[in-house]
C-alpha cells in the first residue's frame, strides 16, 4: 500500500488535459438561459421575413438575412453595403445629379443642331458642283451614328 494518496484538490481534466467543466446549480442554468435568450431576441428584434430570392425591400428583411445568413455570407453583404454606401456618398459630395441633369439638357440641345445639320446636308446635296457634294457627304457622315 502507498502512503500517498491521489490529489482530491486539484481540478479534474479530461484525457487532453482540459479542465472538466464545474457543475453548476440548475438556478445558474436557468439564469443564464434566460440571459441568453435575451440576447436572441434582442439580435432577432426588427426582422422581417423574406424568401430565399425575394428583393430586400426593408431594413427588416436585411436583417433577417444577416440573421439567418453565414458568417461568410454576413462578411459579404456587410461589404457591398459599405461599398453602396461609399459610392452614394460620393455621389452626393461630388453632386453628380445637378451634372447629370446638366448633360442631359445638354443632349436634349444636340437635338436641334443634329435637326439643323441633316435640313444643310440635305440642301447641300442639292447644290451644284463639288463643294456642295463634298458638304454634304462630311455632314452626312457626321451625321451616321445618329443613322438607325
């Protein structure tokens, strides 16, 4: 017979070595249940449903997909929306509307002298001799991407 007996006072491991986690009361079980239940609802808070491929039309909905999604998937989306948001941002400090509309009437204005350059090479074709062939066939050709 040994004169030393086993370590009642140290932790117990598991074969690997990790310590053997320490009972606990059911009342600290159930406290921490409730805690954790806390936190899913709380995460949960403001989803709304949406199928599998239907377009995110609410805040509601992105959150029920970063809800249900990967952390792979979460990672993505999180960065397409920074990108958006990037992008809008940009839009709006470099006021790219007020440029847009300004272009635009500046394309409705090409109307009239594309309209007024056809009625000259038409004229011009008219014309005799070859100043007027050679007009007309430049302004004709200036004119073929507008053509069709």
């Amino acid at each position: 017979m040994s004169d030393t007996a086993p370590d009642t006072t140290a932790a117990p491991e598991e074969p690997d070595g990790t310590p053997v986690p320490t009972p606990r009361s059911r009342e600290d079980l159930e406290a921490e249940v409730a805690v954790l239940r806390g936190e899913v609802a709380r995460l949960r808070a403001g989803e709304e449903p949406v199928a599998p491929h239907d377009p995110l039309t609410t805040g509601g909905h992105l959150l029920w997909v970063l809800g249900h999604a990967t952390a792979e998937m979460r990672q993505h989306l999180a960065g397409l929306l920074v990108r958006s948001v990037r992008a809008a941002s940009q839009c709006a400090e470099l006021d790219h509307a007020t440029t847009i509309a300004v272009l635009q009437r500046r394309v409705d204005g090409y109307g009239d002298v594309i309209a007024h350059a056809r009625t000259e090479a038409e004229r011009l074709q008219r014309t005799e001799g070859p100043e007027g062939r050679a007009a007309a066939m430049a302004l004709t050709y200036a004119l073929l991407p507008e053509v069709g």
